[in-house]
C-alpha cells in the first residue's frame, strides 16, 4: 500500500508541476495579449482581441473531462501514448493555459493606469509600461491567480486519472471506490487537502511579502508574518487594500 | 518654453462627437509658473495630457522648449523613439501620484533614469541628491504605501525631476492633498522653480493654487481659453471673471441709497493707504462689505467691496478719487450698473 500511495503522489506531483509550468509560459503571454490589444489600450488590434478571447473561451468553455477525453488523439500526438501522467500533462495544459489567461488578464487590468500614463510620460515605451509597470504591478495578483490555478490542476489532475492519467485521482476511484477499501479513498483524500493547503498557504505568504500596500510592514516582521499565515484566513484581495483607489 | 496653437481635440464615440478642446492658444514663458483654471470638464486635462502628447491632438501644434512635438508624433497611436526622447524632458506629476507600490522609493524615482539607459550607481546618486532636495533623504527605502499624501507627492515631483527636465506639467497635483500639505507642495513647486528655472505648468480647480505661485494664468470653459495673462494683468482686466473668481469678494448694499463699488488693486497700484484718504478727503463714511486682499512685494493686490453712502450720482466725484489713484472700479449692483457706467462715461467727459 506505502508505494502505491507514493507512487500516486509522484505522479499527481508529477502532472500538476508541469502543467503549471505550461500555464505560466502560455497563460502570461496570452492574458497580457488580451489586455493590450483590447480597445484603447496600447497595442489596440481588434481582430487578435477576438480571436486570442475566442480560443480562450473555447478552452474555458468545454467541461474539463470533455477535454481530456476529446484531447486523446492530440496527446498520442504530442508525447506518443494516451494513458499516464505524460499524456494527461497534454490536457491539463490546454485546460490551464486559459483559465489562467484570463486570472492574468483580470490581474494586469487591475494595475492603474495612471501607472500605465506615468510610464509614458517619463518616455517609457511598450516594452517599459510591460515589464517595469504592469507584470511588477500585478505579480501579487498573478501570484494569487497562480494558486488559484495550482489547486485547479490538482482537481483536474484527479479527473485525469479516471481516464488513465494515474496520480491520486486514479487511485482513489480504482482502489477506494471500485474496490471499496475506503482507508485508502481517505488516506487520498487527507492527502489532497494537504496538498492544497500547503500551496494555498504558500501562495498567501508570497501574496503578503510582495504586497507593499499595507504601510505596517516592519522589516523584522518576517516570524511573525509567518506565523500569522499559518492561521488559515480568507484570501485578502491585494487590490481591496490599494491605497492609490482611495486618495 | 510651451506654445500651443489652434490645438483642437475630439474624441469620436459611438458616432458622437465631444470637442474636448477647441482651438486653445498657450504660451508659456520660460521659466513662469503658468496655472490654467477651470470647471471640470472645461478641458484642463485633456489640455495638459496634448502637452506631451499622452493624448494626441485632432489638429494644433505643440511646441516644448523649441521642439514641435506634434511633427515628432509620427501617424501611428504608438510613441516612436523621438517622442518618447522628448517625453523624458518632460517631467509630469500627477493628481494621484502613480507611484509603483512594487517599488521602493529610491525605486521609483530610478524608474525614469532605468528608461534613460543611465547606469545603476549614477541611477543611485541621482535618485539620492532627488529625495534630499524634496526633503525625503530618509525614505529611501520606503514603500509608498508607508508615506502621507503629501510624502507621495514629494517622491512624485522627486521622479519627475529625474530626467532633468526643463519643463514640468502637474495634473491637480495638489488636489488630493489637505490645505496645509498643498501649500508644502505649492512652496516647494515655487522652490523648484526658482532655484533650478523650471517652467511649470500646472493646471487645477484651486483658484488658491493660481494665487499662491502662479506668474500667469488662464481660464477654460468648454474647451476654450476664455482669459488669459500675468495675474496682475487679468487683475487690471475690467470685468474679469478670472480676477473675480481669484479674488472674489461678495456683500450686498445695506439701504436703497447706497452706492457698491468694486475697487480691484492690481500691482502698479497706490501703495497709499485710499479708503482712508477717501474718507477724509470727502468726509464720508465707507462700509467695506466683502475684501479678498495680499500683499505681494510691498504692493496690496486684490479686489475689495465697498460701500459709500448716497445714490450714485452723489458719489461721481469719490469714485473719481479712486481712479486718480490708479485703482479699477467697478460699480457693482449689477441692476443699475449698465445705467451707473453711462453715467460715469458722461462724467468723465
């Protein structure tokens, strides 16, 4: 029973880690897209605004387990087999990219765009207004998205196992549920919530150490900063708190 | 140092047309602290953001320190390299001070220099000797969200100077800020001003802001400049709505058979003490209803409502006393003031 749980767990470990990466390289580019070619904005272009939000919605639309079994061809393509860990990466990334492009795009329209104008004035191009003032801006809120999109993974990741994915997922539906031995359904269970606990408390802390927005951030607050994160609290919006909004 | 001309904005949306700015004319001297007053939606804004072209005019040219912005704009919405060269010679402060809060300090005035290509340790130095002349040395390594308005501003104005601009706009610096912050904010503006020879232009609905540094000033309404000059020239104005709206003074006549008169001192003025000598010479009795006066320089400048006794047929001559002394009077009660004007004309003659 130990190297089976192990096991699982690598695997989902496995899926979710890649995923994640491929949603980051695919999702900022995409989002940031979204934004600045909208109307008005920098890089204004009406036609890749709609079709980048059309293929978006697309991936958004379709329920994820759609998507998985629909992808298979596209996996066997891609890394050569349908069944395991690798072939389900292929359908947690397309699922992921979007739902974090949009989680990026709603980030990157929070920053202020007197941000945006201050950047411009100074003789700032686009490339400047990018990389020193929206992405810097919104990394609290692109952290936030990114937890948010962990934990999502982690739950796709388990409905990919129920087509052959493996991981925690497929374990809990084989052996918990089809044979009954529900220890292990909720020893998988306990493992989950772990899981998404600790990414989520670790987001958290991330969000509150870039966020400069609350002014009673003492240097030497660091243990108790830590400490005061291990109380689980909701998430705290790093916009609700922008200061700028309310002078 | 600012020249605007015929420059016209119009935004189109949705079919309709909005006329934000409609022919405005500027010019701004060297080296002047130059405020432009108005309502909101007058245009101020659109009018500051055409001066450095983050908004791009219909038609109208801009030209900054010798340089005609508007032939640099190129045709596309995106700023090409001669622009945005142009732009970092501008320095801009704004209402709501666009500070990044990812930044320190120090960090945000780099920003400006980061864009210049100016190396890290110069970037350092230049950032330092910014936040000592604000009087902020010791924030460096603070995050705005730490610091008051008024401290934002200061590291706002710091940013803007980091380019070693010989311009700087300010968009309602002062706007979001309580009296006594503002007027920090005013004097170090004028400190700027003269001791580096910067040549402001600001706009803002504070006509305290105008009264306070402004050399110049001009009002907008619907997208125009309605009135335009020196502060004591607008003050010689007769019948200057900006000069009454700069110094506004109200009161009504107390009985029937009295006379209101608006007695405006403008610079140039008599530095004697008339009402008193009015007083005197005439032997009458004057009642100061309303006065909104400074003394700049030795020299009493404002408008003041007084009040003399008698119709005003009975006070042609005292009124005359004042105008010898080279002081601006307006007869006020608006009812009898087209009638009351005939009349003096007739007088004088």
């Amino acid at each position: 029973m130990q190297p089976l749980l192990r096991d699982a767990c690598l695997d989902t470990l496995f899926m979710v880690w890649w995923s994640t990466v491929w949603a980051i390289i695919g999702g900022i580019p995409l989002g940031l897209l979204l934004v600045l070619t909208d109307r008005g904005a920098l890089l204004q272009n009406v036609v890749v605004n709609k079709v980048v939000g059309a293929v978006v919605n697309l991936g958004r639309s379709l329920p994820f387990i759609i998507l998985l079994v629909w992808l298979i061809p596209f996996s066997r393509l891609v890394v050569g087999t349908s069944i395991g860990p690798s072939a389900a990466v292929v359908a947690l990334v397309i699922g992921a990219v979007p739902f974090f492009a949009r989680l990026v795009e709603t980030a990157i329209r929070e920053v202020d765009h007197g941000l945006i104008e201050a950047a411009q004035s100074m003789g700032g191009g686009t490339l400047t207004v990018i990389f020193k003032v929206l992405l810097p801006q919104a990394l609290p809120s692109l952290i936030a998205g990114l937890t948010t999109t962990v934990i999502a993974l982690l739950g796709y990741s388990a409905m990919a196992g129920a087509v052959g994915g493996g991981g925690l997922g497929n374990l809990a539906i084989t052996y918990g549920y089809m044979r009954h031995e529900t220890d292990l359904m909720n020893v998988t269970i306990l493992l989950l919530i772990a899981i998404v606990t600790v990414v989520q408390l670790a987001g958290d802390l991330v969000v509150r150490r870039l966020s400069h927005r609350s002014g009673r951030q003492a240097p030497a607050a660091g243990l108790r900063r830590l400490r005061s994160a291990a109380v689980p609290k909701p998430r705290t919006a790093p916009e609700a708190a922008e200061p700028t909004k309310a002078a | 140092m600012i020249t605007t001309t015929g420059l016209t904005k119009v935004y189109r949306s949705r079919g309709r047309e909005v006329t934000a700015l409609d022919g405005v004319d500027l010019h701004v001297r060297e080296g002047e602290v130059y405020g432009v007053v108005g309502q909101s939606g007058a245009g101020k804004s659109t009018l500051i953001r055409c001066v450095n072209l983050l908004e791009r005019p219909s038609s109208g040219t801009v030209t900054v320190a010798g340089q005609d912005l508007t032939a640099l704009a190129g045709r596309g919405s995106r700023a090409g390299a001669d622009l945005r060269k142009a732009r970092s010679r501008i320095g801009m402060v704004f209402q709501h001070f666009n500070l990044l809060s990812s930044r320190t300090v120090q960090s945000n005035i780099e920003l400006p220099l980061e864009i210049l290509g100016v190396s890290g340790k110069e970037r350092e130095r230049k950032a330092l000797e910014l936040l000592d002349l604000v009087g902020l040395a010791d924030k460096a390594k603070a995050y705005p969200a730490q610091l008051s308005g008024g401290q934002k501003q200061r590291v706002g104005i710091a940013r803007a100077l980091a380019g070693d601009p010989k311009v700087l706009l300010s968009d309602e610096s002062t706007s979001a800020l309580d009296p006594e912050t503002t007027r920090s904010i005013l004097q170090l503006l004028r400190d700027l001003n003269q001791q580096l020879g910067l040549t402001v232009l600001l706009i803002t609905h504070e006509m305290e802001v105008v009264k306070t540094i402004c050399d110049s000033a001009a009002l907008m309404k619907g997208g125009r400049v309605v009135e335009s000059g020196t502060v004591s020239e607008i003050l010689a104005t007769p019948g200057s709505e900006l000069a009454a709206e700069l110094f506004p003074v109200g009161g009504e006549a107390s009985g029937p058979d009295r006379t209101v008169v608006d007695v405006t001192f403008h610079g140039e003025a008599a530095t004697q003490p008339v009402i008193s000598q009015l007083s005197r010479t005439y032997n009458i009795d004057i009642s100061i209803l309303g006065a909104a006066m400074d003394t700049v320089a030795g020299k009493q400048v404002g408008r003041m409502r007084i009040e003399l006794p008698g119709r005003f047929e009975e006070n042609v001559v005292p009124i005359g006393f004042l105008r010898e002394q080279g002081l601006q009077v307006d007869v006020a009660d608006t009812k009898t003031a087209a009638p009351a004007d005939a009349l003096l004309k007739e007088g004088a003659k």
